[in-house]
C-alpha cells in the first residue's frame, strides 16, 4: 500500500542528517580526529530529550531514535573513511570545521523531531515496515548511504510487545 505523506518528510530529514556524515567524515580524515565522539554525543542526546515534550514525544523514545540516528552517521563515516584510506586520498577540498559542522546537525534536530512526530500514529500501523522498506529502496542513494538509512530506521516501527 501507499506510504502515509508524513514518511517522505522524515526519510528526507534522516537522509539529509546521515549525507552531513559526509563532511564529517571529510573533517576528521583532515584532523586525524576520531569518529566516535562519546561526549558529543551525550549531548546530543540530552539536547533531543529536552525538546521531546515541545513535541509531544517521550524523551526515552525520542532518545533511542537519535541513538540510531549517531550510530548510523557513524557507519557512513567509518564506511567512507575506509574508502579513501584504500583510495589513499579523500575527495579534494579543504577540510570542513567539526563546529561548523554540528551547528548544521543541530539545526536537524527539530525537523527531525517534527517530522517524528507527524510520523508518529503510523509507527504502530501493521503495514509500518513495508513504507519505511521501499522508501529505503526508492532513496536515490549508494550503497552505504542505503545501508546506513536501513540503521537509521531500524527502530522507526514499533514491534509486537512480549
Ligand atoms: C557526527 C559526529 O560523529 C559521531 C556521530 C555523532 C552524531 O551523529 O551526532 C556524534 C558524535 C560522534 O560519535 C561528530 O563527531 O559530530
């Protein structure tokens, strides 16, 4: 069946977060920084939650949403920094500022949760797996990119409880 309207924008959203992963990636090839950043992003997390009620979301899930979220900008930075360490060089161009960089993923932040939100009845719906599943397939992205969505998206459908 047709997907809810509310699914593109939040696919959009999440794709636009994960290809930020890019310059990011970009960044630390340049600094020699390392991907994970546990502290950043515990701030990211406490950031998220402290927004959830503004859209009436639960700050636990609201959480767990961002968590896949980071995990999945990780696996397109290892991903690409992996490529040009084979490459034995990255893509030309100077180096982006890791700041610069993160004002741009916080100001993700509360698209995100709006579309999470517009998104939200539908996450229980029965047919909530096959929407987000060919709207990973129809992205126009590459492998990785796909993959990481796939993460990305891992806990957007509920699942039966217990
Ligand atoms: C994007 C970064 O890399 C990783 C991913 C993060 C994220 O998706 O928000 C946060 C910290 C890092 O573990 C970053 O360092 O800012």
């Amino acid at each position: 069946g047709t997907a809810p309207d509310a699914l593109a924008p939040l696919i959009d959203a999440i794709s636009q977060r994960l290809s930020i992963a890019d310059q990011v990636a970009q960044s630390k090839w340049g600094t020699h920084a390392a991907v994970e950043d546990v502290k950043r992003e515990q701030a990211v997390l406490n950031a998220v939650s402290a927004q959830a009620s503004r859209f009436k979301l639960d700050p636990d899930g609201v959480k767990s949403f961002f968590s896949a979220q980071i995990e999945a900008n990780k696996i397109v930075q290892y991903g690409l920094l992996w490529q040009w360490v084979e490459a034995g060089k990255a893509p030309s161009g100077a180096s982006p500022d890791l700041k610069n960089i993160r004002i741009q993923l916080d100001q993700l932040q509360d698209v995100l949760l709006e579309n999470l939100a517009g998104f939200g009845s539908y996450r229980s719906d029965a047919r909530c797996n096959q929407w987000v599943a060919s709207a990973i397939a129809q992205a126009p992205l590459d492998d990785l990119h796909r993959w990481a969505l796939v993460r990305a998206t891992g806990g957007l459908c509920a699942v039966k409880p217990e």
